[in-house]
C-alpha cells in the first residue's frame, strides 16, 4: 500500500496548495508520500523544497495511473464534481481532503482538513503552515510585494504601471517567464528572486500578496499581510483571513494598498498546529 498526495497546480494557478504540501509532507518524515502535482515544473523542482519523491500527472483522470486502488490518498484540488469525488472515496483505503470553502462538509468515508470545520476523528480545523515561518525574525525589509507565483497574463505589470510613487520590493513568483523582471523592474524599488522567497518573508515587515497562503506565512513570521483579492481567484480564504485580521483588498488601487500600509491593525496570532496536523496524519499508519 502508498500513500499519494495531489496538488492542483500549474503556470495558471497558484502555488498555495504546494506549500501546504510541503508543510505537511515535511512535517511527517517517517511517512513515505508520492506527491504528484498536474504540472511537470514543479514535480521536478519539488527536492528544492524537501519533497523526496514528486511524478507530474496534469490531471486528477490520470491518478489510477499511478496509484492502485486500495492505496492512501491526500488530495488539494477544486478539480472534481461530486461524481468523481465520491469515486476517489471508494478507490482508495483512505482519503484526506484539504479544502478551504465555508460551506464544505466532510462525506461518508472521507477525512477532511478545513479552517471552517470543527475538529473530530475525521476532520480538523487546520490552517498548514510550514514549521520554519514560526519564530521571531528581523525585519530588515519594509514592504514586500507578492503577486503569487504565477501571472500568465502579466496583470502585475498593468497594475504596476499605475502604482505612481508606491514602489515596494518585489518577489518574484514560481511560473514568472524568463525576463519578465526586466519589464517590471521599474515600478518596484529592489526585486528579490523567488528562491529567495523563505528569507524575504521572513524578514519584511509588510507583505502586500494575493496569496494567502503567502498571507499566513508571513503572519506566521511576525510580519503584517495585506491580501488583495486578484480577479482569477475565488473569495474562499476571505473569511479566514478576515477572521486573523488580514486586511481585505478588492484591487490594485496605489492609495488603497498605502491606507492599509498606514493603518494601526489588531493581527491576531497564528498558531503553530503542525503537531495538531501531524497526530491527524497518524491515520496514514493505522
């Protein structure tokens, strides 16, 4: 019997469900897990982040193909309709779901992490963020911008033009094409690689992102997010993010993103619940 673990991502789509992996997958070392993710880059670049086996499969239909019925496994994606769902319930001896809808439940034969759930022996209330984002840290870099890791349609650089004398640091993201930072070089003040993505959110006091999982990582490391809410996103992280006191942004107004900057805000604290994801995942050996 394996133990699998997909992840919905490509140059379309966000990363967040990847570094949620990473912080689970991490956190259980004495776990083999396959990850398999639906693109290839990130399959192949995943020991960069202390994944030890990754196989890119580009969609959830092509899961049989490497995993035998009867096998574990983890699942992060919107990809499915219920059909399917149920059908993965079947096929594997178990199955953990990640979602972040408000509305989800947890089915007959599943195990679902949730922020929006209450905890019980098939489901945890869990918001995953790797171990390594805990912990107090200098903050050397004032204001930190985060689009997220992917922007097929350069909407950064639009937005960018029209930023006038805002011009925060930059962090480049995971799916940027080659050469894209010469375009956005001069709207932004210093840009920082995305392998340098640990260490500056870490260290910046300001995180202006559209990724929440970014959000939470930096208010994991002391810092302050500002999440805008991009149009290509849904709005499901809203409410939790609201709820640790993460501002909410509807666009990419210079003078809105500077109010926000300049507000005295009450962040609450974000717990450290690796240890609550790690006995949930004890379920993995039973």
């Amino acid at each position: 019997m394996n133990i699998f673990y997909y992840t919905h991502t490509g140059h379309r789509f966000t990363l967040a469900r990847f570094r949620k992996a990473v912080a689970i997958i991490n956190s259980i070392p004495e776990v083999e897990i396959t990850l398999l993710t639906s693109d290839y880059k990130i399959a192949s670049f995943s020991r960069d982040f202390g994944i030890k086996k990754a196989i890119g499969i580009d969609v959830l239909r092509n899961i049989p193909n490497v995993a035998n019925h009867g096998d574990i496994l983890i699942y992060d994606s919107d990809e499915h309709n219920e059909e399917q769902l149920q059908d993965m319930i079947y096929y594997f001896s178990k199955f953990i779901r990640l979602s972040t809808l408000e509305n989800d439940f947890c089915r007959k034969g599943e195990f679902l992490i949730n922020p929006y759930i209450e905890n019980s022996e098939t489901t945890l209330n869990s918001l995953p963020v790797q171990s390594q984002f805990f912990g107090k840290f200098q903050k050397d870099i004032d204001v930190t911008f985060f689009f997220g890791d992917d922007d097929y349609d350069k909407d950064l650089l639009k937005y960018a033009k029209n930023f006038g004398d805002f011009k925060p640091n930059l962090l480049l993201g995971f799916y940027y094409f080659m050469g894209y930072e010469n375009e956005l070089n001069p709207y932004f003040d210093k840009i920082f690689e995305v392998e340098d993505y640990d260490d500056v959110i870490q260290k910046s006091k300001f995180v202006v992102t559209s990724s929440y999982q970014t959000a939470l990582e930096t208010l994991a490391s002391g810092g302050k997010p500002i999440y805008i809410e991009r149009e290509d996103r849904d709005d499901s992280p809203n409410k939790f993010l609201s709820d640790l006191g993460i501002p909410i942004l509807k666009n990419f107004d210079s003078q809105e993103i500077l109010k926000a900057l300049s507000k005295n805000i009450e962040y609450k604290t974000l717990e450290n619940n690796i240890s609550k994801v790690q006995n949930f995942m004890k379920l993995l050996k039973a």
